[in-house]
C-alpha cells in the first residue's frame, strides 16, 4: 500500500529525517510514538507532500510519487484523508459544508469542478456527507457551526470530512492530544471501527501509549529522525519505551 | 434505507426559513443594485464609447509638462501648509471637546452629550462643504482650507480621543483621585500619560489624510495644487495635468509611507531606535515640514479678521431655508446614494482579484503580490475628486464618471483590507482542504473565503458609507449627484437654497452611518 524508502529531510541545517524505510500494508493500523522532535509529524507529512523530501522514494499503492507533478500530487491526495490535532475545520461553515468539503478533491472534472467550486454539492453528496456524520455520531449537529461544537465533536466532523475522500490511508497527527481522555477513548475506538469496517489503512501519531496498546497492532517508534522500533504492540517492552523517551534525560546527564 | 431518513433530515433541518430569508435578502440586494445602475446612468456603451476617448486623454498626457515647475513646487508647498496648519488647529480645538465627549473624563451630563453631538455634526460634514462654504464666505484662498480642514479634523479626532480616552485603565486615575487632586491635575498625571501615544498615532494619521485632503480641496478654490490642476484641466493643457498629478502622487504616497512608519514606531514604541540613518532622515522630514509649513504660512490674519463678520453674514443668509424644492432635492440626493453603491459594487469587483493577488499566503510569489499592492497605493493615493475630474472629461458630464472616480479610489483601500484579511487568516484549514486534493480555486472558496467573509463585509459596509459621503460633493466637479446644485446655489448666492441641501446631506450622512455602524456590529 505504502512503501517509503531512505526518506532523508532536513531543515535549516538540521537532520529531521535520517534515510527511514517503512513499508504499511493494506488495512494496518500503525501508531507512530516517539519524543517531541523525533520526526514523527515531518513523516506523516511527507506521506501527502506537504513536506518534500530531499532524498528518497514515496510509493502509493504501486505508484511512485513525483513531488514535483502537481497533479500527480493531488491525485496522490486525492485517496488519502488527514485529521489534524487542532481539526483544522472551517470556523464559521456549518457541520455539514466542512464534510462535504471532503469531496472537493474528487470532483475535478467538467461540470461537477464548476458547481463544486461555487459550493453547489448534489443531493448525492449531502445525502452521503449526512451519512458520515450519522456515521461518527453526530448527525444531529450537521447544519451547527463548527465553532460552537466541543472539541470531540470537532473531531468527528474532521473524521467525517476525511472519509468523504473515501480515502485508502487515513492519516493522523495526534488527534488527541486536545482532548479530554473519555472524549479519547472515543475517537480512537471510531478510528479502529473505521479500520476494522472499512479496511482503511490508518497511520497515526499519538502520544498516548495506553491507547496505542489498546487500538493499534504495530507501533513505529522513531527517535532522533531514525526508526529505532518497529514491531507488534505487545513486543513493546518497557525497556523499548525509556530507551525511546529517555533521550532528554541522558542529554542532562551528558550536560551535567 | 437510512440514505431517505438522513434525506428527510436534511431537508427539515436546513429549514425553509433560513432558505428563503437569505433568498429575499439576495432579491433585495440585486433590485437595489439594479435601482443604483439605472439612476447614476451605468451604460456599457457610454463606457466603450469613451475608451477611445478616454486613451486620447492619457495619450495627450505624455510627455508630463514641468515648464511651471516653481508655481507647482510653490503650490505644493501650500497645500502641505494647508494640511498642516488644519491639522494643528484641529488638534487644538479636539483635545478639550474629545476629553468633554468622554464618558469617565466629562465633567457633567450636558457637557458631555452637547460636545460629543458637536463632534457628532462636524464629522457628519464632507471637507468639500465646509470649503465651498469658507470659499464662498471669505474668498478663493488657502485660508478657506486650513477652516475647512480644522473643522473636519474635529470631527475626526473629537471622536477618536473620546474613544481613546474612554478606553483607559480606570485604576491610575483612581489611585490619583484617591490622594484628593484637583480633577484637571488628575486629567494631567493619569488620563494623559496613557493616552499620549494613541493621541500622536491618530495626529499622523489626520496629518496623513489632510495633505490629501488638501490636494482635492483647491478643486473648489481652496487654496493647494488642486487650483492649479483645475484650470489646466479645464483649459484641456493634459500636459501640465499630468505634471501636477504625477507631484500628487509622489508627495501623497511618499506622505503615506512616512506616517505608516511613524505611527508603526509609536504604537511599538521602536521610534529612534532602529538605525542611525533612519532616524537622520525622519528628522530631516519633520524639520522639512516644519519649514515649509512656516515659510508658507497660509493664514493671513489680515483675511480671519476681514473674513469673520462675512461668515456670519453668510450664516444669516441662509435663514430661513429655502423649502420649495425640497422633493426634487430628495429625488437628486436617491441618484446620489446610488452613485456610492455603484462606486462600491464596482470597488468590489475590482478589489476581489486585487486582495488576493496583494496577499501573500494566496500568491506565494512576491513580485505578484507586491505589484498588486503597489497598484492599490496608486489607487488610494489618488483622490477620488481628481479622479472624478479625469473621468469627466474622458466619459462626460454625469454620474457614470463619480460612479469610475469612487470605484477605483476606494478599490485601493479595499485591496488592501482584503489582502490584510487574507493574510490573517488561520493557515490549518486550508491545508486540511488542500489535503483532500482539492484544487487551488476550490481551496480558496472553501477555506479561505468563508474565514475572510465577515471581515471583508464589514470593510465593504464602511466603503459604502463612505462612498454616500463622498459622493454628495462629486457634483462639484461634474460627476453627478446633488453636490452639483449645491455649488450652483452657492454660486448665484442663493444662501437659502444652500441650507436646504446641507440639511438634506446631513440628515442622509449622519444616517447612513447609524445604518452602517449597526449592521458592521451585526456581521462581525
């Protein structure tokens, strides 16, 4: 489904991504865990081409991706949804108008570019996003403005937007972190049903390794811009874990 | 079978309300627009049949003609005189009535109510007016200018130090009270000291828009470069217009650039900090401005004290209004309403392309947005009196030419606001838009657009109280409206009539900006 090859990223100098290789099969969930400025987010990025590699190969479903082809890019992005950590919904439009705005990228040919572009959506489409939205629990909120729903129900509405793409990746940069943990709990048991029902590859980064042990069967650590574990949850023993987190303590020790 | 139950839900939940109050409001808004067209004369055919036209009239402008460059380097000098010396006098006369008009600072209730509706009725008054008004009493000269320009500034300042003011931190004052001080000693050492630095920032910016203001203001016979530009239009010498344009431009935008960087410093605090040569220059400008405003001195004491007794004289000639013509008064003052919501309909259209180039998280490409700002600045820096008076010669006489003049003028200020609202906008929606793999119009409708919408209806109801002002006054030099009775009343010194129409623009003036003030309140 998804193969990433001696990935290499810097910025201002510094090495954020160095040469990772990963390979996601069709229908896994993977979480990717990992310190603050490990590279966790930068990879998820590179995945959809907001962040260009310097070095190193992309491959979706059997197709390598040319950054530098637009199109090729949003055809690539086409099939791959994105939940943020702070939802990145539209204030302002309601419920409803930020999921159908999910379909935009599909509808980019003749007629349907035009009306999609002007903001006229068939029956077709609403009737779908309304779907979604009953979908992920919310369907009573579809017509409320996005800025007065609760951050879960924020993040349904995101979910809702991204499954609209009919995506075949579902990616995530921490989509808990602003949540409280009942409101948690909830949105990663909705993002395993979609893995389970639907058979939508999901890579997420998460901060939470109770709910990366209860949700996911692969964890994908990353530390200092390298893989340093890759392997099934219950392999990860606690030693993997201080040995993953406790790069600041021994940088003190060293400074001390 | 759960596809027609979410159907049904859809269709009850969208409401037919909502649906149809917005239907009705778009209805109206399309009859009014269509009304506007009609009364200010909107022809496609007038325009195309102009353009050749209107390409002769640039063409006849080149090459510019400076062979009267010391009368136009005099005239200029004037005309910054003329904003300065207004500015000054105004900011004299604001300080007093902006702390009376002020809830916390006034010293009783009527005090208080009657500056602040003084403040009120000066705002409410075009420049252009109180010039024609001053011009008509005392004569053609500069001083009818710095009058007019003072008593605007009042208007404009009375109120902004009022909100200054209001807006402090009471516990200063209080701890200064407490200790028993005479109310002006608390005025001095705890209302003053927090409100310095927005009094000097909205002081530049009066400065700023009078030497503008200034420059339209000979078009009436006020004194400034605007006579200048008058006669040679009328006279059909494009070469020497163009000249004195091309001055206005420089001096107006350079003017521009130097308050902009001023009131940055104060409100940051950054003034006389940055580098040496900087500040060398700054100083060199106000000490430019200085003398300039000095050696020119405008005002004649001579012509105050001759002038006084004529004021009065024609203030009592304007008694009783005359109240014959009052209907067709109204009917000319509709047509007048409608050439400010064509001018900013077209404002509008202009500016929608404009802001977006202008703003940079759009274009990503600096010489595409800076090329678009600099064409907003040319637009704003123009006034749209100069720009009517071109427009009349290259469409005619008429409304059509005020409805071009306020379109490009204020499509300069609305680029800009537009590309600033651009600009402000949260990032993380549109890339999540841009995610879905939409394309690049798409993700401007979708995500950059509903976030700019409030702000950008709230700019547009301001133009559009703006534009009525403004365009009560652009009959003065032909483009339309009820400004042209107006200066023919005062022309055949028919003071009654003149009262009559001031009262009528008053009256739409202080109006439409209740009407505007409200529903900006309401949009945002």
């Amino acid at each position: 489904m998804l193969k990433m090859e001696s990935i290499h990223k810097r910025f201002n100098g510094a090495e954020v991504l160095k040469n990772v290789d990963l390979k996601v099969k069709k229908g896994e969930a993977v979480a990717l865990i990992g310190p603050s400025g490990s590279g966790k987010t930068t990879l998820i990025r590179v995945i959809n081409g907001f962040v260009l590699p310097d070095n190193g190969r992309v491959v979706v479903r059997g197709k390598e991706i040319d950054y530098r082809k637009k199109d090729e890019l949003r055809q690539m992005r086409k099939r791959i949804g994105m939940i943020y950590q702070l939802f990145n919904l539209v204030d302002r439009t309601s419920a409803i108008d930020n999921v159908v705005s999910g379909a935009l990228g599909r509808m980019d040919r003749g007629f349907e570019l035009i009306s999609s572009t002007i903001g006229l959506f068939s029956t077709e489409v609403r009737e779908r996003a309304m779907e979604l939205l009953n979908f992920v629990g919310i369907e009573d909120k579809a017509f409320e403005r996005v800025d007065r729903l609760s951050g879960g129900q924020k993040q349904r509405v995101a979910i809702a937007r991204a499954l609209m793409q009919e995506p075949e990746i579902l990616l995530a940069d921490e989509p808990i972190a602003n949540l409280d943990p009942r409101t948690s709990q909830k949105i990663m048991e909705l993002l395993t049903k979609i893995n389970r029902e639907r058979g939508i590859t999901i890579i997420t980064v998460l901060h939470h390794l109770e709910s990366v042990r209860d949700h996911f069967h692969r964890v994908v650590a990353l530390k200092d811009g390298e893989i340093c574990f890759d392997g099934r949850t219950d392999c990860l023993t606690r030693e993997h874990i201080s040995s993953i987190y406790e790069f600041a303590g021994e940088y003190e020790c060293a400074a001390a | 079978m759960r596809s027609s139950v979410s159907l049904s839900h859809y269709k009850r939940v969208m409401g037919q309300g909502t649906k149809v109050r917005r239907f009705l409001l778009w209805f109206l808004l399309i009859i009014i627009l269509a009304l506007s067209f009609k009364a200010s004369q909107i022809d496609i055919r007038t325009f195309i049949d102009g353009m050749p036209h209107a390409l002769s009239l640039i063409k006849e402008m080149f090459p510019p003609d400076f062979a009267r460059w010391k009368r136009i380097i005099t005239l200029t000098a004037e005309t910054i005189s003329v904003g300065f010396w207004g500015t000054l006098l105004g900011i004299l006369v604001s300080v007093p009535l902006g702390i009376f008009s002020a809830k916390n600072t006034s010293p009783n209730a009527v005090i208080y109510n009657t500056s602040k509706e003084l403040v009120n009725l000066l705002r409410a008054v075009p420049d252009i007016i109180y010039a024609l008004i001053f011009v008509t009493a005392i004569g053609i000269g500069p001083v009818a200018g710095v009058i007019a320009l003072m008593l605007a500034t009042v208007g404009l300042l009375g109120k902004f130090y009022a909100e200054a003011v209001e807006t402090i931190d009471p516990k200063p004052v209080e701890a200064i009270e407490a200790a028993g001080s005479h109310k002006l000693s608390v005025i001095r050492h705890a209302v003053v000291p927090q409100v310095f630095p927005l009094f000097m920032g909205y002081n530049l910016y009066a400065l700023d828009h009078n030497i503008r203001a200034a420059m339209a203001l000979g078009l009436v016979g006020a004194g400034g470069l605007g006579i200048e530009l008058f006669t040679q239009m009328r006279s059909f010498n494009y070469q020497k217009v163009s000249a004195i344009l091309i001055v206005m431009l420089i001096i107006i935008i350079a003017i521009d650039r130097v308050s902009a960087y001023l009131r940055k410093g104060i409100i940051e605090g950054t003034l006389f900090s940055a580098n040496k040569f900087r500040d060398y220059v700054l100083m060199a400008i106000v000490a430019a401005m200085a003398f300039i405003s000095i050696y020119f001195i405008p005002v004649d004491l001579k012509e105050i004290v001759y002038g006084l007794p004529r004021i009065w004289e024609f203030l009592s000639n304007m008694f009783p209004p005359e109240r014959s013509d009052i209907p067709r008064y109204i009917w000319l003052m509709l047509e007048t309403i409608a050439i400010g919501i064509c001018g900013t309909f077209f404002a509008i259209v202009i500016s929608i392309p404009l802001g977006m180039l202008a703003a940079r998280n759009v274009t990503h490409s600096p010489v595409i947005s800076n090329a678009a700002r600099e064409i907003a600045n040319f637009l704003r820096g123009i006034p749209d009196l100069v720009f009517a008076l071109v427009f009349v010669a290259a469409v005619g006489l008429g409304p059509f030419a005020g409805v071009l003049a306020l379109a490009l003028h204020t499509a300069g200020f609305l680029g800009k606001f537009y590309a600033e609202a651009i600009e402000n906008i949260d990032p993380k929606p549109v890339e999540a838009v841009e995610a879905t793999g939409a394309r690049f119009l798409q993700k401007i409708i979708h995500a950059v657009f509903p976030q700019a919408l409030p702000l950008f209806n709230s700019y547009n109801l301001y133009i559009l109280d703006r534009n009525i002002r403004a365009s009560t006054v652009l009959g003065v030099v032909g483009a339309g409206g009820i400004g042209f009775e107006l200066i023919m009343s005062m022309r055949i010194f028919e003071h009654q009539r003149t009262a009559t129409l001031i009262i009528i623009i008053l009256i739409t003036i202080t109006a439409v900006d209740r009407i505007s003030a409200y529903l900006r309140k309401k949009v945002v």
